[in-house]
C-alpha cells in the first residue's frame, strides 16, 4: 500500500494512516516504507515499533520532540486548523 502524503522531518517521515474511519499521523519505518508502526510511551520518552518484523523498534526518542515533530506533520499533511489537542486530565 503506497502512502499518499509523507513529510520528512529530522526525527521521522510520517504519513497520514487511516483506522476505523480516523485520519491519524504516524511516523514510518524507515527499514519497511510504509510499515505500520505503533507508538506509546515508554519512560520519560516515546518508542515506536514497526509491525512489519517482530519487535522492530524503529526509534526510541524524546517525548516533547515527538510530540513537536507529529504537531508538525499533522500541520503539514492536514494544512487545516480543524485540530486541536485534546486536553489529557
Ligand atoms: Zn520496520
């Protein structure tokens, strides 16, 4: 499956995946292109992995950067400002 749109940025190239009807941004492998990866938390930082080949870990990175990067592409890749971050409690 080709991705429609990629932006390049330092930390990752990210595309827009779609899943159950939600437009989400995520980043992509950069060893599979167009792999889906997954995200979360991990510590004080983000870790994604690829599905591709088990446990694949694509990158291990600061959250604050991730978070700047994916605000980045999301801008970039949905150059609407129908977005907001929603409020975590
Ligand atoms: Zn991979």
């Amino acid at each position: 499956m080709e991705p429609s749109k990629i932006c390049r940025l330092p930390l990752f190239a990210w595309t827009c995946a779609e899943s159950e009807g939600q437009k989400e941004v995520v980043p992509m492998c950069p060893k599979h292109g167009g792999a889906k990866t997954r995200f979360g938390t991990f510590g004080t930082g983000m870790i994604v992995t690829c599905h591709e080949e088990r446990n694949h870990l694509v990158k291990l990175c600061n959250r604050q950067e991730f978070e700047a990067e994916r605000k980045e592409a999301t801008a970039r890749l949905y150059p609407s400002p129908q977005r907001e971050e929603e409020q975590v409690p």
